[in-house]
C-alpha cells in the first residue's frame, strides 16, 4: 500500500523555494489548460516558500512593465481557474521583444522585482525567445549597468536568468514531449464537432470535408481521423501521391457502395502535396462533386479548436508540469541549460529546451525538402504509429489482394462495458481481416462464448463503432472458470486459434462534474472504481478537489477532521467552494453517507453539503478522443502480436500455445506499451480487491493535496516528480491518445 518513501519524503521537504521569485507566463497561441499550469506554479511556488509572479500579456507585459502587468500572485488569485479555457493572464505575440531593446526593457523589468525565475508557457516561438533571452541575460545586465539604471550590487545578485519552459500548444507540434498542453482538448472539440456532422450527413448521404488546425503540423488530423474512422486525411507530414485525386474518389465511392451513407475527410490547414503545394479544402469538395456528383460541404473548424473546457487530461498534464517546472527551477544552477519539463508515457521529465525547439524546427525543414519521411520519423514513434494504423485500418483491401492466413481470430469483452471498448472491436477485426485471418466475434463475454453465441464479422460489420459508447458485441461479468470445457468445445467446433479479450477488472473512464459557481458549499462526490481510487484521485486533480478518499491510502478520523477543518477555514476566505471525492469502496465504515453526515455536521453554519453518486453516468456516454484512439491503437497492436505469435508456434497444422508469452496482457507501463505474461502478473495482483499491488498513479496524490491546500506537509512522495536529471532527447515513445 501506499507508505511514503523516505527518500523522496526527505527531497520534498528540503525544497525551498525561500528568497526566490518565479515569475510565470503564456504566450503565443493560447491553449486550453494554460491556466491550470498558471495555477500549479503559482500555488507550488508559494508552498515552497517563493514569491510568484504573473506576467500578464505575455512578452509584452515584460517588456511593459509596470503594476498591472507584473503582478504578485497570492494562493487566492488562481482559484476557480482550472476550468476556464484560454489564458487568463493574456498571452500575445510581441514584435518588440524579439529586438534586442525589447529585451532590455524586459530584463530591466525583471531586476527591478528581482525575479530571475521564469516559468514560459508557449509554443516553440516562445520558448526560443525565452532561451535567446537568459543567454543574453548577463550581457543585459552590464547594458543596464552603463545606462544607470542598475547598480553592480544587482549584478552580482540578479547574475543568472533560469528558465523552465511548458509546452501549451494545440497543435501537439513540438519535440520531445508526448502531448502538449492544448491538444487533447482541441481533440476534444474536433470530435464533437465530427459526431455532430455524423448525424446530419447520415440524413442526407453526405460528404463531410472538415478543416483542423495544423498549420505545419497534422497531428489533430491524424488523431480524429483516426478517432472518427474518417474516410480520407490530408495532412503536411504525408503528401499523398500523384494522382491521389482520383485514388480518393475511387475510395468514397467504394465506402457509399458498401452501405455507407455519408463520408468524412478531414484537411489539414497546412496540407500539402508532393510538390509543396497547398490542398485547400475546396480542393477537396470541388474533385469530390465533379468525379462523383456528391452532396458535398464544407466545414472549418478555426478557432472553437481553440475554445471550450479543457479536458481532465489536460488539467492533469498542465497541473503535473506546472508542478515539475518549479522543482525543476530550484535546482536549476547556473550552468544547466534551459529545459523544458514535458510528458513520456505517463512519466514527467525534463528535456533541454534548445534540442527539443531545434529538433521541431528540423521537422520543417524536411519538410520543405520535401524529405517527408525523414519529417515523420522526427515527429516521433507515436506518430509514425498513429500513421501505421491509421493506413492499417482505412485502406480495405479487395478480397483478392488479402493474404490466407487460415487462422481464426475470436474477439469478446468482459467485465463492466466502458467507453472504447467498440473502437477496441472495430481495429481488431479490421487488422486482423488485413492480416488474412477471420475474425469471429462472441456477444455476452464468456458467458455467451460457452452458449456458443459467436459468428464471423467482415469489414463492414463494424463501421462506425469508434464513437459509439458501452459495449456492441455486449459484456457480462461471467468469469470463465467454471466454463471451460464448453468454451474449449466452442473454440474447437469454430477453430479458434487465437483469443482477443477486452475489458478488465474495473473499467472506465468517464467523470463529469460541476461544482463550481456555488458558495459555500461542498460538493461530496461518490466515483466508481471499486477498489481502485484512480478515478477519485486523477479526477480529483483534474477538478480541483480538497481530498480524494481511496482505498489504497488508508484514511482515519484524524484525516476526516483535518480535511473537515482545512475545508471551514478556506470558507471563511475568498474561495467558498468545496470538492471531496470518495472512491466507492474507499472504506466500508466511513461510506458516502457518513462523511455527508459528519461534513454537515462539522461544517453548520459555515458551509452546507450536497452529495452525488455517479453511478453509472461514468460509463455511459460517447467515448472521449483519447479512449476511441487508445482503443483503436491498442487492439491494432495486439491483433499484430497474435499474428506474429501464431505464426512463431505453428507446427503441424496446429498452433502451440504451451509457452508463457502466449497469453499476455498489453497495457502502458512507465513510458511504453508492453506484452506482459499474465502469469507473471499473478504475483502483481491483489486478486481480492481486483487492482493491481503497486498503482503509478498514487505518486499524483501528494500534487493534489498541495494544489488544493495552504501549508499542507508532503506526507506522500511523488516518486514520478523525482526523476529530476536532465535526460536527452528522445523520440516519443507514445501519447495517451493511443500510446504505442
Ligand atoms: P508560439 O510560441 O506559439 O510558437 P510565436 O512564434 O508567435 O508563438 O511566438 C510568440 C512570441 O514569442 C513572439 O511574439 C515573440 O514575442 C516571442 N518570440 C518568438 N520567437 C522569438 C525569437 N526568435 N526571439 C525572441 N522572441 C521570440
């Protein structure tokens, strides 16, 4: 269970941030979850006893100056801003601090208030602004020093400028970090828009030509064309080939044939051929209504990519890296470079900020080279895999052109139905068709598997499942057990020679709050999980929460006190809104009802309670863009590895599966996707409360509790925040949209 490790209980607590001044930023574009980044450095800085500043208007408040735009940030100040799209300290681009006057004016700024710790929230313009910047910045000083305008004693106090940069860009176009702060929300909007048009166009049999963002980078397209199974994608990084037009053409008119009423191509704005020449999306709709006659429209995204909430994931991604480029600011000495903290696999790092802007920079101009593989490659692992799949799924080949695996491929969910599980189905039968196999789905889990209720299912049998919730082939809790015999007959009597099992032992991902707006309340919130408190502890750091009950952190009712009195005390300030999650099998004494009771109780006079289950509102609902992707990619993989596996034990016209590796589970560990022996997992499991022994996620707990709280103690440590060496550069590995 989770007990603090000392080691890193000793680290936290010799930060100290005392007699330091940090002073934080957005600029460039904006981006949905900034403000949750503001928020994490703010209150992370004033926990380790820093002063914080905000810089309002990005460089150009810097360069400005003055009470407005450099102001001191209090705990108070970033409250209710989680939630809130946009910057909420501005962000502009500025032409004067790209000239070296401009930086002087700015660097005077800084010195005046003493803060040489700048946290830079923005894009790859940003932060190589911010990098020219601190490698000018002792020249600055001596300039200011000759003008009069400092003294030598500055000098020697204010000698060196340390700079973490966050990466917020919606575009997820830069090096180094898996997801940018900005991109899942926008995937977030994109789809909704995507499942919007779905409907209307199936009334008409239409077709859809939708414009995303990307002006040099097509990674939105990519994702929601994969997240929406779209027809076609046009993106910068993979010109199609000569005579792509009438390719296309050819492909909407076999999908209409095949049952399909409406189709969906998704542009880049920065979509090229492979001459470099820009495809505009009435390109695209004037080819489409001159070869084929379709009704055909237009729709471009522009800026509500750029709107709306931010999504969980982007709260949790900002707050972490938030946290990080603090910690990273104070231990930066004066001859680290730059860095930029960023995410890989669920891990955060910490790159070097000029590899990374230069590595962006290189994608460019293999671009402009026309070097379009090379462009690939640069942009990561993760992004050549979203390719891989997403040519895998949407190019059906002709019956003639398919390989004779003569394999069978059976496909089932079980356990609780959860959003992705169809898009899950959709790539595996797809993948595994491609792959020559035929593919049998079971309806009902393993309970309708020993009933014998399994068919084959083709391509088209599956088409438009990605964005659909719960589970289509149907899910049961039956474990098989019991059963076995019946099911080895049923896999005898089809000729089964491999499994696809999708589901888990808890499984979902959906959690929807509005707490905000209200005063003087507290907001009790029951999560599912079972036993598993990710939900209420991931949730709670995306929504702000005071505490997050959960079973793998044993509580007590000296916690229930603290927290019930932390919670009277910030009522009686300026943030009069209360948030406490509990995971529904956190205890079994102290259950929803009674911490209802006891926060009434405790709270009368001062604060009044409201409570609410969930239920199964978690589960329900359309699936988000990055469980359509993660569901997609995962199956994909795993329907590449049994045929690998099949193939490697097939003897005698019969396939062997006697070794460990035959029966594995595929899932994210640290920074890769990896095949795990199930029976090695045996022994990492806590087959009673179904969660497995050790949770990577605990490590998240202590941010939440510094976020939500004045002047808490690190009781728990965050052994992810540790690993604090500046690592090289290295290609993504994978993205929570789809990690492969
Ligand atoms: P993004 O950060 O989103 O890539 P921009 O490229 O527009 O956006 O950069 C935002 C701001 O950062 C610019 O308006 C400018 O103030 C600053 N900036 C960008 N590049 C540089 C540079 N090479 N030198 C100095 N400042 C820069």
């Amino acid at each position: 269970m989770a007990q603090p490790d000392n080691q890193s209980k000793r680290f936290f607590e010799s930060l100290s941030g005392a007699g330091k001044s940090i002073a934080v930023l957005t600029s460039g574009g904006d981006a949905q979850g900034m403000n949750a980044a503001v928020r994490a450095v703010v209150r992370m800085g004033i926990y380790v006893g820093a002063k914080v500043y905000f810089i309002r208007e990005g460089y150009q408040g810097m360069v400005d100056g003055g009470e407005e735009n450099i102001k001191e940030a209090s705990w108070e100040s970033v409250s209710s801003m989680l939630q809130m799209g946009g910057t909420v300290i501005g962000s502009a681009r500025c032409k004067e601090f790209r000239c070296h006057e401009g930086r002087l004016k700015a660097a005077h700024n800084l010195v005046q208030r003493g803060i040489t710790n700048l946290c830079v929230i923005g894009g790859d313009g940003s932060l190589t602004g911010a990098n020219l910047f601190r490698e000018e910045w002792s020249g600055l000083l001596e300039e200011l020093v000759q003008q009069g305008l400092i003294d030598e004693d500055a000098v020697q106090k204010y000698s060196a400028l340390h700079i973490v940069g966050m990466v917020g860009s919606i575009d997820n176009d830069f090096c180094g970090t898996d997801m940018t702060i900005g991109t899942d929300s926008a995937l977030h909007r994109i789809i909704e828009v995507v499942d919007a048009i779905m409907t209307t166009a199936q009334s008409h049999q239409r077709t859809f030509v939708l414009e995303v963002m990307g002006r040099h980078c097509g990674y939105l397209a990519l994702v929601s064309a994969l997240a929406c199974g779209a027809d076609w994608v046009l993106i910068p990084e993979m010109p199609p080939e000569d005579g792509w037009e009438e390719k296309m053409c050819q492909k909407l008119s076999a999908n209409r044939a095949g049952m399909k009423r409406l189709n969906i191509i998704i542009v880049a704005e920065g979509a090229i051929d492979c001459n470099n020449k820009p495809i505009t999306t009435d390109h695209v709709k004037d080819l489409v209504v001159r070869c084929l006659g379709f009704d055909t429209r237009v729709t471009i995204l522009g800026h509500v990519q750029r709107g709306g909430t931010p999504s969980a994931f982007d709260r949790i991604l900002a707050s972490r890296m938030g946290v990080e480029a603090v910690i990273a600011l104070l231990e930066t000495t004066a001859n680290t470079p730059a860095c930029v903290v960023s995410l890989c696999g669920n891990q955060a790092v910490r790159l070097p900020l000029m590899e990374c802007v230069q590595m962006t920079q290189e994608v460019q101009k293999a671009m402009d080279e026309k070097k379009f593989e090379e462009a690939v490659k640069l942009r990561g692992r993760s992004f050549e895999n979203n390719l891989k799949t997403y040519k895998l799924l949407a190019h059906r080949k002709l019956e003639s052109e398919l390989p004779h695996s003569n394999f069978n491929i059976a496909v089932l969910n079980v356990g609780a139905p959860a959003a992705g599980m169809n898009a899950a189905v959709r790539s595996a039968v797809r993948v595994g068709i491609s792959e020559g196999h035929k593919m049998f789905a079971v309806n009902d889990g393993f309970e309708g598997f020993y009933k014998g209720q399994i068919k084959e299912v083709k391509w088209a049998d599956v088409g438009g499942w990605t964005g659909q919730g719960g589970s289509l082939l149907g899910t049961k809790r039956t474990l098989p057990a019991k059963h076995v015999e019946k099911i080895a007959e049923q896999m005898r009597a089809h000729n089964i020679n491999a499994l696809l099992v999708i589901g888990g032992f808890e499984t979902c991902d959906r959690i929807k709050q509005s707490a905000s707006g209200t005063k003087r309340r507290v907001f009790i919130i029951e999560t599912m999980g079972g036993y598993c408190g990710y939900l209420a502890s991931v949730g709670g750091l995306a929504a702000g929460a005071d505490a997050a009950y959960i079973y793998e952190e044993p509580f007590d009712i000296r916690d229930l006190q603290s927290n019930v009195e932390h919670l009277t005390e910030k009522m009686k300030g300026a943030i009069q809104r209360g948030l406490v999650l509990r995971n529904e099998n956190s205890n079994e004494n102290y259950t929803t009802d009674f911490i209802y009771q006891l926060y009434s109780e405790e709270g009368r006079g001062v604060f009044d309670c409201r409570k609410n289950v969930l239920g199964h509102m978690q589960q329900g609902g359309a699936p988000s863009p990055f469980d359509r992707n993660f569901g997609t990619k995962i199956s994909a993989k795993a329907m590449l590895w049994l045929t690998k596996k099949m193939n490697e034990t097939f003897r005698q016209g019969r396939v062997f599966a006697n070794t460990e590796d035959t029966c594995c589970l595929l899932g994210m560990r640290r920074r890769a996707l990896v095949f795990q022996p199930v029976v090695q997992l045996k022994d990492e499991t806590d087959f009673v409360h179904r969660i497995p022994k050790e949770q990577w996620w605990l490590k998240l707990r202590p941010l939440m509790k510094i976020l939500a709280k004045y002047k808490t103690s690190y009781d728990v440590s965050d052994s992810g925040q540790l690993e604090h060496v500046v690592r090289n550069i290295q290609p993504k590995e994978s993205d929570p949209s789809g990690a492969m």
